[in-house]
C-alpha cells in the first residue's frame, strides 16, 4: 500500500501532516505507567492544527490489557502492537482530554469489545491491523466527536448499513485492505462531512451507480488494487467536492471517462497499474481543474492517441512513466493544455519525442525523457533547436541516445542540430506487438502498430492472404483503423498466418510481422500454391522490365534477385520486396542483354524466369550531376549509414525511395547506384535471410558507391 500513501501526499490533503517540522519530544514529568514513556510530543489534528500533546507511548509491550493509572491529561495514548483484545470505558475514566486512541496490531475480533462510549475529546481512533470481521449497527456509537476512524488491514468481509451511526463528524475513514465484496452507499448516510475515504485492497468488482452519493463533502477517494474492470458512467456521481481520485493497480482496461466527467471538481488523478492499451482520443477531455495526472506503471500500455488530452486548462503535471511498452506519443497528443510545466516521460519505450508534441505545450518548463530508447535523428531534433524556448531536461546526464549507433550513449543533449536530419526513417517499436500470439477460435484479436517518424509516416497491413489492407478499410473479418490498428473479428482457421504492418514515409520503409495462431483448430492450413506459374514479365523496353506476380500469401521477407547473362555471380543483385508488393519495375537494365530475374518467396519458393531487353536505339547521355545534389544525397547516405544497426525490417534509401505518386499509390524507386559496377560482398550470396543480406552489405556498399550515373529506376506496387 505504499503507493496509496505516495498518492495522498500528491493529492496533498496530507501535505501538513507529512513536511515534518521535526519537533523534538519534551519531557513531561508525571508518574508514568510501567515499561511506557510519557512525554510532549507534537501531534496535528486531523484539520492539520498543531499541537504539542501529553503522549503516553506503551508501544510493543506484549500488554494484554491496559496499564492502570494513566496520567489524567493524557491527549495522546499509544498502544500499538500488543496482545489487547478488549477496553472498557473504565480503564480509560478521567481521560477528559484524550484526543488520539492507538490500538494497532492488538487482538480485537470485535467491536462489541471496545467499549468506549463516553471520551468526548477523542479525534482519532486506530485500530489498524486487528481481527475484526465484522462492524454491526451503530458499531463505535459512543464517539461523538470522531474525525479519523483506521480500520485498515483487518478482516471485515461485512459492515452493517448504519454501523457507522452516530459518527456525524467523521472526516476520514480508513478501509483499505479488508475482505469486503461491495460498497454499500448506505453506509455513508451516517457520514455527511467525510472527506477522506480509502477502501482498496478489497475484494469489490462492481462499483455500483451511484455508489458514492451521500459523500457530498468528499475530497479524496482511494480505490486501489479493488480488481475493478470498469467504471460505469454513474458510479461516481454526486461526489461533487472530490479533489483526487486513485485507481491505482485495478483491472481497467481503458480509461472510465464517462465517470470521470462527472467529477467536476478533479484535480489529482491516479490510473496507474491498470492494463490499459490505449488512451485515446476524447479519454481526458474538458476537465477544467485537473492538475495533476499520473498513467505509470502500465504493463500493456502502446500508444498516447492523437487528442488524448484534450482542453485541461490547469493541468501542470502529466506523469506517464514506467510503462514499457509505450513506444509511441502521436504528435498531436495533447491539445490546449495552456498551463502544462512539467512533463514526465521516462522509462518508457519511447524512440523519440515528437516536436509537435513539444510545440504544444505553451507553458512547459522540464521534461524527463531518460531510459527511453532515444534515436537521436530527426525526431529529436527539437532539443538543440533554437526556435524554441529552452525546457530543462531532469536527469541529463543519463538521458542517452540509443541510436544511431555513432551518437549511441551521446547525452542528448550535447547532440547537435546539425548532427541531426531533417527527415528519418519510420520507426515500429519491438513492443508494439509481440511475434507471435495465440488466440482461441472465435476470439476477436486487435493489434495495433504505431510508427514515428518525419515526415509523419502511414500504415498498412498485410494479411496471410497477401492483401494489402490501408486504414479505414475493412475486408472479410478484417477493419483496419485510422490509427493503423487492425482488428480482427471471431477468428478461424482462415486467419492464421503471417501478418506484416508496414510503416513507410518518402524516406523508406519499416515491416514487422506477428505470426497468428488459432488454437482449438482442426481443420487445417491449407498451403498456398507454389508461384512458379504466375510469376511473369508484363513489359520489357531497353532499359526496365515491368514485372508482376500473384501472391496468395503474405511473405514479409520476399526478395528479387537478378543477374545478366553469362556474368559472374557476384555481379547478381538482389533487392527487398516490401511485404504487400505484387508489381516490380526493374530498372537500370543494360540494352539488349538477358537476365535471369528470381523471385523468392522463402526458402523453398524461388521462381525464375528469363528476359532479354531491347537494344538501344540511341546512345544513353549520362546525367549531369550538379554538386548540390551530390551534396544532398551524401547527406541522406549519412543517415542510412545511421540506420544500419537497427534490428527490424526497414528499407533504407539504399533499396528503394518511396515516392507518392498523383494517384497515392506507392512508388518504389531504386536508388541512385551505378549498374553492374558494385559487386556485391561475396559473403552476401551466402546469406539466408534477405533481410540480414541487405543490413550486412550495406554499410560497406554505401560508403563506396560512387554516383557516376543517375539512371533511377521505379516500381510500381500493384
Ligand atoms: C484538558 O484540557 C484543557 C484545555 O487545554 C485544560 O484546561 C485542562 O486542564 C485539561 N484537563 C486535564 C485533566 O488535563
Ligand atoms: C545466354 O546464355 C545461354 C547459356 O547459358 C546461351 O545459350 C545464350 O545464347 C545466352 N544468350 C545471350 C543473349 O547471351
Ligand atoms: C525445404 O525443403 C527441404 C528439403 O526438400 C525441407 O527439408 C525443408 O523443410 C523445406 N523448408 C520449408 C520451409 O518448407
Ligand atoms: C518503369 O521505370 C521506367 C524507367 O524509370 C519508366 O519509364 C516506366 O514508366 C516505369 N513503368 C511503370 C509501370 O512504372
């Protein structure tokens, strides 16, 4: 429960009572009871008003009942952690003036033992850690004047509708960590000032409508680690005063924001630990006094949406920490939070912040970005950027770039703006989505693929079938989102398979799939055909051949190779087919020569065909490359060198240039390398996995490519 007392002090009801002024204890010189102390200590009402109190502390004793001839202007009796199982009003006669009752951690099985019916001076009562099981009507009626009743870590399991009767001035009721499976609004009606109520650590599913509605005075309330599923619209209606909320460890899966709008008055808001996936678009919105607001701690936690938090006009501290799966922060996440200073984002799986984000937020002071994966390319670029007003990075010295690897374990700070890009690669975090799930028949499955990058990347699926999915479009028991989430509806057998998202902008390309199992499926997977018939060539002219095949199977790791007749082997080609292609343009052929072009769809599915281009009718002038954009293209070379390490399965410049035509269809170009002059490294050939033949030649390829001609080629993606 320590979390539950770090909240209470962010929701700062708290915050007298725990900036301890270390008073020093005085001495109080009266006859003390055996083995106990006495002495002036300082105590604060449960108002927070100071006040220095004659305190008999009889602590850790093994008492089983209470020491006699207690000193008369006892205010403060400490009877922690003993063996007492029962008070009768008559040990505790004459005590007129005693303000504060601790019997934590003793041997109470019942109310009906404590028999304290007349101490009107008495504030706050402890009996923290006993055995109760059970509070019956009007179960502490005598105490007339109670603000602070502890009753946490017992083994309540039930509580009478009136047993807090006779309570009126009660201000803060302690119930955490007891056995109680509902919340019973009746209770409440005995407890018209209640400001405080902490209940987690119970067993209760349902919070019911209109649960809390007598607590009109409330001000904090504190439901963590209930295994709460979700939140109904109404079930926080009528607390009018609340200041601060806790859901903290619950079983929430998405935000309650239909409850959450009826608190009016919010300003501390605790979500953590829950197994939310997504804040979405609308999730916080219009809460005019929320102030502060923490999403830590959350296992499954993806993406921040575009307009997740949306017009919170007093919120100052957004903590979204510890979540190690959040890669991803649209950059348009946060919309008129005018009073914003401080943003915590560390220990998350954050690749980069975008500016956008930043630029949002008029009044930020410091951010925490350390422990995040940072890529210190383009997306990042902002820190060292002059335009903006300075924000104080909390923890510099260990907020390190990751990649690329160049700048890797650079502060990101003493990185450069120069030293950055103005564009990059999109980037699909590893903890987007797992490689592999399994998933009962029937079951409806979501995966959501987000990616950063500048500029802003789009998304697109492909299914085991090969299809080509494009967000806001849906097919079979398919639906792609705009956000690039697919859904898939009541799975079967059809829908095992290889599913490949591909994230691309105009610089390249990023894929990763997620193999889909079907469990409880005997019905078997039926092998596509192999593609040897439908491999062909549509159009072939001196220097290119349009190439097309079918694919009734989504093969993320498909490559062509190519090679002239009659060359060696190490002049042979290859390139990367992004995942969804079915239409190749090989270009920068040499005129009038046969090739021998293979598609491999895996290990087993090469096709081959032959081809022979066109002679030339007229010599090819060779292009004039101006220094500018020599100057331009050794810079994009510097950021593919970058990119190099990169584990994933993106397509750099180096293999294709994606282009957007008129009609938005992608356009792969080949880059600018002179033909037939490169060989590739012979160890290439060896390779198994395309993907690993592309990374490993690259950084060497790129380093000697020499631009002498600039004969770029185009495929078009059917
Ligand atoms: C109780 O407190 C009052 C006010 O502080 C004081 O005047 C009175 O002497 C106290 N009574 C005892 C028995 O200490
Ligand atoms: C290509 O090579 C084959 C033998 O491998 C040969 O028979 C054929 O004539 C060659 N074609 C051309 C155009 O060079
Ligand atoms: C490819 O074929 C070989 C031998 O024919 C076989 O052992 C291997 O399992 C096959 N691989 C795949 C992926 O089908
Ligand atoms: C293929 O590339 C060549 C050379 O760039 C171009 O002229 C041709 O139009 C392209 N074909 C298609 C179908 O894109």
């Amino acid at each position: 429960m320590g979390q539950i007392a770090i909240f209470v002090l962010l929701s700062n009801l708290q915050l007298v009572l725990s900036s301890s002024l270390v008073i020093q204890s005085m001495p109080w010189r009266v006859p003390c009871p055996h083995q106990c102390v006495c002495q002036i200590k300082p105590w604060y009402s449960p108002q927070s008003l100071y006040k220095e109190a004659p305190t008999v502390d009889c602590n850790d004793l093994l008492l089983i009942q209470l020491p006699t001839s207690l000193p008369q202007e006892t205010q403060t009796l400490r009877l922690q952690s003993n063996l007492i199982s029962s008070v009768d009003q008559g040990e505790l006669q004459g005590l007129v003036n005693l303000t504060e009752l601790d019997l934590s951690h003793n041997s109470f099985t019942s109310t009906r033992n404590l028999k304290i019916t007349n101490l009107p001076a008495l504030l706050s009562l402890h009996m923290d850690e006993n055995q109760l099981r059970h509070l019956p009507e009007a179960a502490l009626f005598g105490l007339p004047n109670l603000q602070e009743l502890y009753l946490n870590h017992n083994r309540l399991r039930s509580i009478s509708p009136g047993a807090f009767k006779g309570l009126d001035k009660l201000l803060r009721l302690h119930l955490n960590s007891n056995r109680l499976v509902v919340i019973d609004r009746r209770w409440f009606h005995a407890l018209p000032r209640l400001e405080v109520l902490m209940i987690g650590g119970n067993p209760v599913e349902i919070i019911q409508d209109l649960n809390f509605k007598p607590l009109n005075s409330l001000r904090s309330l504190v439901l963590a680690g209930m295994g709460l599923r979700e939140i109904s619209e109404r079930a926080l209606e009528g607390l009018e005063n609340l200041e601060s909320i806790s859901f903290y460890d619950n079983n929430l899966i998405k935000v309650p924001k239909e409850a959450l709008q009826k608190l009016s008055g919010l300003k501390f808001l605790d979500l953590n630990k829950n197994p939310i996936q997504l804040v979405q678009r609308g999730d916080f919105q219009n809460m005019l006094h929320l102030k502060e607001l923490g999403l830590n701690n959350m296992e499954e936690l993806i993406s921040i949406e575009h307009s997740a938090m949306e017009n919170l006009p007093e919120l100052t501290k957004l903590e979204i920490t510890n979540n190690p799966r959040l890669s991803y922060i649209h950059p348009q996440a946060f919309h008129k939070l005018l009073s914003m200073e401080t943003l915590m984002l560390n220990s998350n799986a954050l690749s980069a912040l975008h500016s956008q984000t930043v630029r949002s937020l008029p009044s930020l002071q410091e951010i925490s970005l350390h422990s995040n994966p940072i890529r210190c390319d383009c997306l990042i670029r902002w820190v060292g950027s002059d335009d903006d007003k300075p924000v104080r990075f909390i923890e510099p010295q260990s907020t390190f770039c990751s990649e690329p690897p160049e700048l890797k374990s650079r502060q990101v700070k003493d990185v450069s703006f120069r030293e950055m890009a103005d564009s990059c690669l999109p980037l699909i975090a590893p903890s987007t989505f797992p490689s592999y799930i399994k998933v009962e028949y029937g079951d409806s499955v979501a995966l959501h693929c987000r990616a950063l990058a500048e500029p802003e990347p789009s998304i697109y699926w492909v299914i085991p079938q090969g299809v080509r999915l494009t967000p806001s479009s849906s097919y079979g028991r398919y639906q792609v989102l705009t956000e690039g989430t697919l859904e898939i509806f009541g799975v079967t057998a059809e829908e095992m398979g290889v599913y490949t998202c591909v994230a691309q902008n105009q610089v390249g390309a990023d894929t990763r799939s997620l193999t889909l199992q079907v469990e409880g499926n005997n019905l078997g997977y039926t092998k596509s055909k192999k593609i040897e018939d439908r491999f062909e060539v549509q159009d072939v002219t001196v220097r290119h051949a349009l190439l097309s095949w079918q694919a009734s199977r989504n093969i993320p790791n498909a490559y062509l190779s190519w090679v002239a007749n009659g060359s060696l082997d190490h002049y042979k080609h290859s390139i990367r087919i992004l995942a969804g292609t079915r239409r190749f343009n090989l270009t920068r052929l040499q005129p009038d020569t046969q090739y021998t072009v293979c598609l491999h769809l895996g290990a087993n599915d090469t096709a081959c065909i032959l081809l022979k281009t066109k002679e030339a009718p007229t010599p090819d002038p060779l292009p004039d490359l101006t220094p500018a954009l020599l100057l331009a293209v050794s810079a994009l070379l510097l950021l593919l060198v970058a990119r190099a390490c990169h584990g994933g399965h993106s397509l750099r410049l180096k293999d294709h240039i994606l282009e957007f035509d008129k009609h938005h269809t992608t356009v792969l170009t080949q880059e600018a390398k002179p033909f037939m002059t490169v060989p590739m490294p012979e160890k290439l050939q060896k390779q198994q996995n395309p993907d690993k033949v592309l990374s490993d030649g690259r950084g060497n390829d790129l380093r000697s490519v020499s631009l002498g001609k600039n004969d770029l080629g185009q495929a078009t993606k059917a």
